[in-house]
C-alpha cells in the first residue's frame, strides 16, 4: 500500500504572517476575524500570529514576499477583497495580486494561504466573509496550519 502524508490541524506551534487589506475593509476586518478565529480554535498563540496591514490588495505580494523570506513564519495568510466596478481596474488588481502572491509561493520555502476575494459585487463578498462555514478567511487559515505543518513533515 502507498505510504499517505498527511498532518494536522494543530497551530500551537505555528507561527503565522497575515497580510491583510484595508481597502474594502467592511470585507477585509470578517475574513481577518475568521482567519483568528480559526488559527485559536486549532491552538493558536497570539504571539505566534504577526498581522500586517496594507492599503490594498496590489500591495499584499510586496509584503507577502518580506514576510516569506524573513524566516520569522512557518506560514502566511493572504487576505483582501477585489469588487468588480465600472472599469476594467478590476480584471488588472485580482490577476495582479493573484500572479503576485502565486510568484511569492514558488520562490519562498512556506506556504502562501490565497483569501483574496474577487467577487462581482459587495453582498457576494459579504456573502464569502460571513458566517464561519462561509469565512474565506477561517478557510485560507486552516490552509495555512495544515500546510505549515506539513511542510515540516515533507522537508
């Protein structure tokens, strides 16, 4: 039988970067709250978790990439909110932000969780950022613990 690597949900040793965007903050505040509450559900220690705020999402890759090769994180949370609008500003920031963080990801030795939304309208972010089934935030978290804690298993 096949040997199957698995690890798991266990933060009390975890030390984690979030990334988050002011811009949209109405959105960016639920995912943020979803993601704590998760990494403290999991055993999660405020002293291992260092939140980093940002004024938008086109700036989360820049920091993402300092926090991923300060060797301070065993793993990072990415979190932000792009809404489509009238213009095509849209299509640029979401596939800018996602190349970025993706980039950071490949070239950095710890897991990169992806919470960014990018949704047509407010209520579908709301939607994303509600209630804890629902929290892209307490999703990218639990990400985030499961890859740092695999990444120790693999390395």
């Amino acid at each position: 039988m096949a040997r199957v690597i698995e690890a798991k949900l266990d933060a009390r040793d975890v030390r984690i970067g979030i990334v988050v965007s002011r811009f949209n903050m109405v959105v960016t505040e639920k995912l943020l709250q979803g993601a704590l509450d998760a990494l403290k559900r999991y055993g999660g220690r405020d002293e291992n978790i260092d939140i980093l705020r940002v004024p938008g999402c086109f700036e989360i890759p820049f920091f993402a990439s300092k926090m991923a090769f300060s060797g301070k994180y065993d793993a990072l949370i990415c979190l932000g909110a792009v809404i489509r609008g009238e213009t095509a500003h849209f299509e640029h920031i979401a596939s800018e932000v996602t190349r970025g963080i993706g980039s950071v990801t490949r070239a950095s030795k710890i897991p990169i969780a992806f919470g960014v939304l990018t949704t047509y309208n407010m209520e579908q972010a709301l939607q994303r950022a509600g209630s804890e089934m629902e929290n892209k935030g307490f999703e990218a978290a639990l990400v985030a613990i499961e890859m740092a804690n695999l990444n120790r298993t693999v390395l």
